[in-house]
C-alpha cells in the first residue's frame, strides 16, 4: 500500500509497523497522521484537560515544535508556558502588552526559551527567558520577573492593533509582524533590539493597501507569505522580491505576486478575513472570512492582478452603486452584551418578547431592561425614517429634487455627538465626525466603526480600520471594466476556490482561528461556543465540539498527535484528544445549531454595538426630534423646526459642557467591552465575558 493509502488507515499502518519500520523512515509519520486522519478518531474527540492559567480571555495558545509545551497569551497580559502532559506551569510572566494579546508564538531553534507576541496596543515583543523550565515548580515559583527575562520591545507600528506575529522558520533572530496600519514588519533582532519611533520606516516589510488582519509563512518554501487585508483580497508575497526597510519608499514597495478576492462579484461591506492557514503541501490555503464562511482556495490558480482588482472597484465597498439594495436599519447592541454568543444564544425571532435571554454575560446589566431600550430605539429609527422618505416622496416625486428641510433621525445622532466633539480638539476626531455626517447624507447602514471614540486622541482614534471606514454617497456605475490582462469584472466566476465551509459563526471577535485537521479535515472556533470539524473535501460537517460558555477564537492542532488547543473567552487552554468510548456525532442537533447560526450571522451584520450611555442620548435625542416634528404640524416649510433645533442645540451644548465626558468607543477598535479585563476574581464559567474577549467585531 502507498504511503497515501497508510495515511488513512490506522489498522494499515499498526499492521505493516513492524515491516516499514525497517525499510521505511515514514512508518511513525504515517501512523501518526492515520491517527488525524481517521473519521472514527475524530469523532471521539472528547475533553481531555482543562488549563486554568490565566485570569482572562485567553485569545492565543500554540504548540512547540515537539508538541511539548503550549505557550498561551490573554487579556491579563501574561505569557505563559505549560507543560503539555502535566499541565504544570513551567513560565509564567506579566509582559509590557498593555491590551489584549493576540498572538504568541515559540522562536525556532531557541530552546522553546524566546516567545514572540503582539497585542490591541500595537506592541510587538521578543521575550527570552534566562533559566530552563524546571518541571514540578509551583505557580508562584514559575513566575518571572524582569531580572529572569530579556524584553525587546517594538512599538513602531504607526497606529492601531497588531494582529499577528509569525517566526521566521529558517532564522531564530527574525519574525514579521502585521496590524491595522497596512504594513508587514520584519523585524531582526541582529539589527535591531528595541524600536519606539513614532514614525519608523526602517522595519516596513509589506506596504498593503489597507489594514493586514492575518498573516501565515509558507511551511516548505519559506520565502511565501500570505497575508490577509481588510478589503476582502488575500495577496500571496515572496520574500525574496521584497527589500525590507532599505531604498526609497516606491523601492521598498512591492505588489504581491498574485492575488485572492473574496468569491463575490462585489462587495457591499468588508469581510476581514481573522486566519490564513498554508496547508501542509502548501498547495492550498485556508482563508476564514469574518461575517462570511470558511474557504479553500488553490494555491495552483494563478490568481489575479492586484492592481486590476483594487482598479475594478469591486472590492471597495464604500462606494454605493445604483443595484445595490436599500439599506436596512441597524440594530443596536449594548457594549457587554454577549447575549448572542455561546450555546444558549438564540436568533431574535426565536426569543419571546418578556423572555430573559439566558446568554447575557453580564447579569448587572438587566439584559431585559436594555433590550426594551434597544427595541425602542430601533423602532422610533425605523419610524422616523419612513417618515422622512414618505414626506420626500411626497413633496416631490423626482428623486433628484426631494426635499432635505426635515432633520433624519441621524441628524439627531449627528447632534448628540456634535456635543460630545466639542469636548476635543483632535483632528482624527473631526475627520471621524464627518464619516458619520456622510453617512447620515447617504441614509446608509452604519457599520461598527461608526461608533468611534470622539473623545480620544490621535492615537486611540487611529485604531479604527481603514477597511470600515463608511460608505460614500458617491455612487459606481456597475458596467463590466476591462483590464490589461484580458480579465474582466466584476469576476463571474470563482474556479480557484476548491471548497466553502459553513455552519459556524465568526462575527464578534477579532481573532478567529481555522486548521487542518490531518489531510481530511478543517478545524474552526465558532461564537456559538462550538469547535466545527468539516471534511475537507465535502465540506460537511462531521463532529461538533462545545468547547466554551462563549466564543472560540483559536484551535491550534498538536504538530504530529491526534491532539487539538482550543482557546476563547473562558479563562482557560483546553485539550482534547480522541479519549471517546465510541463515536459521537448529533446530525439533527448539529443541523439545529447550524440553521441558528446562519439566523444569527445575518442579524449580527446588521447589528451595531454601543455603549448605553451613547445609546441613552440617542433615546434623548429622538424623543427631542418627535416632539419638534409634532409642534411643526407637518408644516412643508421647516424653518421654524431647524430654529427650534438650533435654539436647542444651544442650551445643550452649555448644559454638557459641566456633563461628565461620554467617550465612545467601537468594540472592534477598543478590541475590549470592559476596559482592561480587571482581573478581579469572578467565577469562569458564569462572568468570564467581564474581560470581555478583548476582540469585538
């Protein structure tokens, strides 16, 4: 039997052990990989092991290279390094990160003794413990101080959140980096051993058109880097091409060498993509989309030219174009309302009107109270809108002509952040001011970064993705464009996507991790506090895993054994491994969960996220804006309405000038619901969302 054949059968391996094992290096490698392989295996993939380390969300978890320790990073700032089959604590270290961490990764060829991290702050981190581990210490024993550790310290991202950290697998003094700033770092600890430059240009790598949200390194030829950006386009780099921080800046930039846009002819929103994944051959590279579902695409396609796609206008969703259609009215959700996440979240039309919903994170926050003020809300948006577009309609039927003397009900949403604004005098949030003030013109849905942080600087207020930013009211006209390539577009057909995996939902975190399973299977967290497990080419789903009381953000496979790392809000590493007694696997409770998930997952894009102060004065405003329309008395001339407003304006601006500041902030660029995690002691299974997850969509 080939070496094919044996890697998909546990029986054909043990059988001809003895025999391979003589004449044949792979014999162990086969036997091995048969175990992952195998459907029976998988679905007796049970818990084996609960890692209570940390005292936050736990948003990073990987594996040495011998599948021996797990290094793992949170929301209270601490690396730590635990022994895989114990479950000891070898390391444990509070960081400089300030904010959440989001990758952590061993150094090759270190001794497992450096770890690499990055975080919501935008700090990259190389940290070297001095002393070997030493197996049977105890917690506080493992803790090391800055006397056991050398730091080196990278704060020259321009802005934002660094979202990744990848090692170089041929070199153990250099790693790339990527963030919200649209650049890919390559950092070298040879050259460099610490950078905190406001402006640092030396260190650039990758200059990508937007945000770089997910980056892997080519397992075989290690040159290949894919990288993931927030306008939906996978760009695939070679190393080799690229000059790093030397040469003028149109030297240092280089265009990728082929490029994958989501499989959309448009997009009408951005789909950041949270994972890329090579696979083992590096002939195929998974690609999980947030908002969106999981896809395979062929590395072998030749893929197209990136600058003929960012020229197409296909992928530049802040453009609005005549087919698209009207825009729905958002929802609105509380900041620390997780309500939709975890096992017992359920899609709005399946909950009773009175019904408290049992998945609210947060108890104090009286869910039922705030979803009557949210419903509210909705409704009065809803009824002042078709309001408005009833007297424009009939005021005038050309469209071109309507009438713009009635204030919308963003208008009123303009004037309680006018307000606020005057409390800063920050440039960004003026430019922030004015998306909104866009917005409202193109009565367009607001995505999550509407809700910016008016009240924070420069450097908070540049956290926002460039990929959110929001729609233009200038419009595309939607004929096919040409392109010097002979391709044309929008594209009709997708034939480098090999296989679509969906069922899960990957919307309310920022860090969203998929794997291969083996050859055979795909692997992803999902907000339903589920592990999914398709097979990799039906793309069904075979075992579902219920692996926290929220969100799974990371599933990391062990580097040869039938063991997986699953990581999310819980304030603990889980393992698993196939201990089951028999096979299990619920098709009807899986198509269930599947079906809710899709409800959700299309709720969730039109769902924006506020915090309840915010939301109060919007409430105080639309009551204000109601009673001014009813003393107008329908009247079509609006004069005595925007005077009314104004005088209003007036006395509230000097009544909030003695307010307490009221700072917004968009979960996905705060990146945390409740501040930094506070690392109080809660129970972690009933308010492990208090730290709330650190990554917010």
């Amino acid at each position: 039997m080939t070496d094919r054949g044996l890697r998909r059968s546990v029986y054909q391996c043990i059988n001809n052990y003895p025999y391979d094992a003589a004449n044949n290096g792979n014999a162990q490698a086969n036997l091995q990989a048969s175990c992952k392989n195998s459907l029976d295996f998988v679905q007796r993939m049970n818990l084996l092991s609960t890692l209570n380390v940390h005292n936050g969300c736990v948003n990073t978890v990987n594996w040495n290279a011998s599948g021996t320790l797990i290094v793992s990073g949170s929301d209270d700032n601490h690396l730590v390094i635990t022994e895989a089959k114990s479950g000891r604590v070898a390391a444990k270290t509070k960081t400089l990160h300030k904010r959440h961490i989001f990758s952590a990764r061993f150094m090759p060829f270190t001794n497992d003794q450096a770890v690499i991290s990055c975080s919501g702050e935008g700090i990259v981190m190389h940290t070297e413990f001095l002393a070997p581990y030493v197996s049977g210490r105890s917690l506080e024993e493992a803790l090391v101080d800055d006397s056991g550790r050398n730091a080196n310290f990278f704060d020259c991202h321009a802005f934002g959140s660094t979202y990744d950290v990848q090692p170089l697998p041929d070199n153990s003094r250099t790693f790339l980096s990527c963030g919200e700033d649209g650049t890919v770092r390559c950092i070298d600890l040879r050259v460099s051993s610490s950078c905190a430059e406001s402006v640092c240009e030396k260190h650039i790598f990758i200059t990508a058109p937007c945000a770089v949200t997910a980056m892997d390194v080519a397992p075989i030829n290690h040159y290949n880097v894919a990288i993931g950006c927030s306008d939906s386009i996978v760009r695939i780099y070679d190393r080799r091409m690229l000059s790093g921080g030397t040469g003028t800046e149109q030297e240092r930039i280089t265009w990728p060498t082929k490029a994958y846009p989501i499989p959309m002819e448009y997009t009408r929103r951005h789909y950041r993509p949270t994972c890329v994944k090579y696979s083992a051959d590096e002939s195929e590279l998974l690609v999980s989309y947030s908002m969106e579902q999981l896809y395979l695409f062929d590395l072998k396609h030749p893929g197209y030219n990136d600058a003929e796609l960012l020229k197409s206008g296909c992928y530049t969703p802040k453009l609005r174009r005549d087919d698209d259609p009207e825009p729905q009215m958002p929802r609105l959700r509380f900041r620390g309302d997780w309500s939709d996440t975890g096992p017992n979240s359920m899609a709005t039309a399946e909950q009773g009107h009175n019904r408290l919903n049992v998945g609210q994170a947060r108890p104090p926050l009286e869910p039922g109270v705030l979803s009557r003020l949210s419903d509210e809300i909705f409704r009065m948006l809803n009824s002042q809108t078709r309001q408005t577009r009833a007297l424009n309609a009939t005021s005038n039927n050309s469209s071109s002509n309507r009438s713009t003397g009635h204030l919308s009900w963003q208008d009123a949403v303009i004037r309680t952040l006018d307000n606020r604004s005057e409390a800063t005098s920050s440039r960004n949030s003026s430019q922030l001011l004015t998306r909104v003030r866009n917005a409202a013109a193109s009565q367009t849905e607001l995505p999550p970064s509407a809700v910016t942080n008016l009240a924070a600087d420069a450097s908070m207020s540049a956290d926002i993705p460039e990929a959110e930013q929001l729609p233009d009211v200038k419009k595309r006209e939607t004929e096919d464009t040409g392109s010097r390539d002979g391709q044309k577009y929008p594209l009709s057909k997708f034939d480098y996507v090999k296989m679509s995996y969906n069922g899960h939902r990957n919307s309310r975190t920022m860090v969203k991790g998929a794997c291969f399973w083996g050859d055979d299977f795909i692997m992803s967290g999902s907000d339903c506090g589920h592990i999914f497990v398709w097979h990799r080419r039906t793309g069904k789903v075979v075992k579902t895993m219920l692996a926290d009381h929220r969100v799974v953000n990371r599933v990391q496979p062990h580097p040869t054994l039938p063991y997986l790392l699953s990581s999310g809000i819980d304030y603990n590493v889980k393992i698993w491994a196939p201990i089951g007694s028999t096979p299990t696997f619920d098709a009807e409770e899986t198509a269930g969960l599947i079906k809710s998930n899709e409800i959700m997952l299309v709720e969730t894009r039109d769902t924006i996220t506020v915090p309840a102060q915010i939301m109060i004065r919007i409430l105080a405003s639309l009551h204000q804006y109601r009673r001014l329309m009813h003393a107008s008395g329908g009247e079509s001339s609006t004069g005595a309405v925007n005077n009314r407003l104004r005088r209003n304006e007036t006395v509230q601006q000097e009544a909030m000038e003695t307010d307490e500041e009221v700072v917004v902030v968009d979960d996905e660029d705060n990146n945390n619901d409740d501040g930094d995690n506070g690392n109080n002691d809660r129970n972690n299974s009933d308010n492990n969302d208090d730290s709330n997850n650190s990554n917010v969509t």
